[in-house]
C-alpha cells in the first residue's frame, strides 16, 4: 500500500518486527537453521519490500561467509534469486548497487576449499549471466516495455542495463573461466553446465515477476502458446564477442586427462553456435567436434560427431544449411576417407543422426557453399561442394562405404540406411538407396567369405525401401 494508506503504517510495524526474528535465525547456531534462512533470503526481500532490500543484502554477505560448508553453498545458489528479486522489484536503479556488493563475494569464493561451494558458484554464475542479458532484451516477450525504450517502470533504464553489461564482461566471465580450469572435475563439469544453460538461456523464467506487474498489457494474450518454440528454439543469451573469449578455455579442457571433462566440452558446442552469426566463429567452434572425434575413448567420439552433426539445429534461417554444407559434410568425407575402420564407422553414426533429426531440409540455393577452410576459418577457394542436394551427397558418403574391407562397417550401412528411410521424402532418394543395398547384397553373396550380418541389414534396409515405395500414401 502506499504511504497515505492506513494499512501502510501496521505493515511496516510488523516488517519491523520480522525482520530481527530472521537476522536472530540467520545467527543461529544450528547450521541446518541457518540453511534455511539462506535459501530463502529472495523471499524475505520480496516478502519485506525494497525498503528492507539493503538488509537483506547484508544478511546474505553474512551467510556467503559462514562457517559451514553446506549454508554457504546454499547462499551461494541463492546469489541470483536474491539479485533478480532486487533488480525486479526496485523502482530504480537505486538497488543496482546489489551485484556490487555480492560480486566480490563470489568471487573470493572462487578460492573456496569446499567443491561443493565452487560447484554452486558456477551454477550461479551461469543463472546471472542468463539474468542480467535477459533484464536487458525484450525479445522473449513482446508483451513487456521496452528496457531500451527508457520505462521507467520495469526499474532498469539503458545505463543500468550497460552497468550490466559490464559486470558480465568484467566480472562473470572471468569468473566462468576460473572454475572451468577448477582442479576437481565436478566443478568443471558443473561450468560446463552453467555455460551450457547461459547459451541456451534455459534458466528459470526470468521474467516471472515482470510479467506479473504488466498482466493487464498481456491481457489479450493470457495463454502461452507453442509458438515461442519457433526457429530458433531458444533465445541466445552470450554474445558473439563472449562466445570467442571462452573458446580458448574450451580448447584447453578438450585436452584434460579427464575423459568426461573432455566429453563435457564439445556438449556445450550446440548451445554455442545459437550464440553465434558468423561462419568463422562457427568454424573455431566447430574445431571442438572435430579435435575430439580422433579422442582414444569411443563416448567422447560419438558425443563429438553427434554435437557437430547436430550443432546445425541451434542455427536459426539458413545458418543450418550453411551449417551442413561448409562444416558437416567435408568432415563426412573426412571421416569416410580415413584408414582407421572407427572413424569410417563414425562416419556413418554422423549420416544417422543428421538425416535422422532432420537436419538436411535445405532450402535451395542460387550457389552452394563451399567447403570451409579451418587454417582461415573461411570458405575454400575451390569449386563449390556439389550441385546435389545436401542430402543426397550425404546418403551417397554413406553408400560409398558399401563395399568396405571391415565387416562392421558394411553391415552398419545396410542398417543406417535402412534406418533413414523413414526420415526421405523424396522417393528418388529411395530408390538410391534401394539400388546402393542390392548392389551390396549381391556383392556380398558372391564374397567368398560371405557374412551373414551383412545380408540381413541390407536384406532388412531392401524391405524397408520397398514398403516406403509401394505405399501411395507415402510417395
């Protein structure tokens, strides 16, 4: 209520009253007491109301520091739900003075010898990098004022959000990037994470509250469709700039001892590329997949190729296409060339998962790219990659392994071309697939050492073409 109100008076009266049972309780000398209080400090600000906002602020600096490994860690991932609740609920930018006094804070934690504390601090990190661009972009929801427009309503005007901007660069980055070259696994794997999300901006709602305050301009559109999953399917959250500033990080734990702090890296390549708009940028990152899919251990391998072949998908427009056309299927070719049997089998495993996700609907083109150049990052001087359709040209890196030497890998060409039929729709396509497996079939009949496994998935992909033909529906 406001100051001329009755209630205003009695209101306050009790907040005064409240507020030293919660500074008593936050002294406790229970830690599970304490616990509590610390995970429930963005409540108390939300609860008590900007004029306590300082002191809440102030109680949670205390429990950032507390004795207790497990209070502090609970603070910790309360850093960002306590910083939202200021920034969201102030009616100025008199409140931005928050991150500004838990900033240094969390970076003193950084030193923290529990893991389970560093590992909190990267999960907060990476919720208020996701916080701190969102307060400044209306592009998730169209229904809100305009940040960049000056309302002063939502509290946050272009100067505060440039404040942002620069604890993001200055601050969060920096700190991102010291815990993922933490010497504990967890708390790499865990800023891997936090980047991960960040990049995707699939934190928690970040706008729940703003929303609120301004439901009566979204009143003719009180239900949230589907329609917010539209290409691209998130909102990037990292800019181009920041994105090149953690490569060189990235790169480094591409060669740690630890093979899932490996694995951990290159999952973060599709969350990236939404981040990104040029193919240069895109080609260094694409550099992760491609480093790893040589690694010694098979998960690392196939998580390398799978996030290369499906990194296209984070790519709004036609940086899908480019995408496959400049970046997927020279490193097709590159794997289907290669004297070690594992990287032509991996080959095939790239082939699965870029028809079978749906990666290759490309629209045309007046002129195909070209093959992508990695010493430049830029495209190649040679002739474009062909004037077939993109996937076309991948069914036919898949079919050229047909008649390889090693077994295991003619029979996972029967079964992944098999497998891919389901996802064509052009019947031609089919049809080369068909006529790829009967080939194969009767070549491996007149083997002299003919394997069974071999006849059965070109026997089962020849079936599955078939159906596919033979069904008016479907043609």
């Amino acid at each position: 209520p406001s100051r001329s109100d009755p209630l205003f008076v009695e209101l306050y009266l009790l907040q005064c009253k409240l507020l030293p049972v919660a500074t008593r309780l936050a002294e406790d000398r229970s830690p599970s007491v304490r616990l509590a209080v610390a995970a429930q400090c963005d409540r108390l600000s939300t609860a008590l109301g900007e004029h306590w906002f300082s002191v809440i602020i102030d109680l949670l600096q205390a429990l950032l520091g507390d004795g207790d490994d497990r209070v502090r860690s609970e603070a910790t991932v309360c850093l960002p739900r306590l910083v939202e609740s200021v920034l969201i609920g102030s009616s100025s930018d008199s409140c931005s003075g928050v991150l500004e006094s838990l900033l240094p804070l969390a970076i003193k934690l950084l030193k923290d010898p529990s893991a389970i504390v560093r590992c909190s601090l990267a999960i907060s990190a990476g919720e208020l990098l996701t916080l701190l661009v969102g307060l400044g972009s209306q592009d998730g929801d169209e229904s809100l004022p305009t940040i960049n427009g000056g309302d002063d309503s939502t509290g946050i005007s272009n100067d505060g959000y440039k404040r942002h901007k620069r604890h993001i660069d200055e601050t969060l980055i920096p700190l991102v990037q010291r815990l993922l070259h933490d010497a504990d696994p967890e708390v790499t794997s865990a800023a891997l994470r936090a980047v991960t999300n960040a990049s995707r901006g699939n934190a928690r709602d970040i706008n729940t509250k703003r929303k609120k305050d301004f439901s009566s301009a979204s009143a003719s559109s009180p239900n949230r469709t589907p329609t917010s999953k539209k290409d691209p399917v998130f909102v990037p959250v990292l800019s181009e700039s920041q994105v090149l500033r953690l490569l060189p990080t990235l790169s480094d734990l591409a060669t740690s001892s630890q093979w899932r702090v490996r694995q951990s890296a290159v999952e973060i390549v599709p969350a990236l590329l939404g981040c990104t708009h040029r193919l240069e940028t895109r080609s260094r990152i694409a550099q992760l997949c491609v480093q790893l899919m040589g690694d010694t251990v098979d998960a690392v391998r196939r998580t390398a190729a799978e996030c290369l072949c499906l990194g296209g998908g984070s790519l709004g427009g036609d940086g899908g296409g480019e995408w496959i056309l400049a970046i997927v299927i020279p490193n097709l070719r590159v794997c289907r060339d290669s004297t070690t049997y594992r990287q032509r089998l991996l080959c095939l495993k790239m082939v699965e998962s870029v028809v079978g996700n749906g990666y290759c609907e490309i629209p045309d083109t007046p002129s195909a790219p070209k093959a992508l150049d990695y010493d430049t990052g830029k495209a190649s001087s040679g002739d474009p990659l062909s004037s077939a359709s993109p996937l076309r040209m991948i069914i036919e890196v898949a079919a050229s392994l047909s008649d390889d030497k090693v077994v295991n890998v003619r029979l996972n060409v029967g079964r992944v071309l098999g497998d891919i039929v389901g996802s064509l729709t052009d019947k031609n396509d089919v049809r080369f697939i068909a006529q790829v497996l009967e080939k194969q079939l009767a070549s491996e009949i007149d083997r002299e050492r003919c394997d069974r496994d071999v006849v059965y998935f070109a026997r089962r992909g020849i079936a599955a073409a078939n159906r596919y033909l033979n069904n008016p529906v479907l043609i």
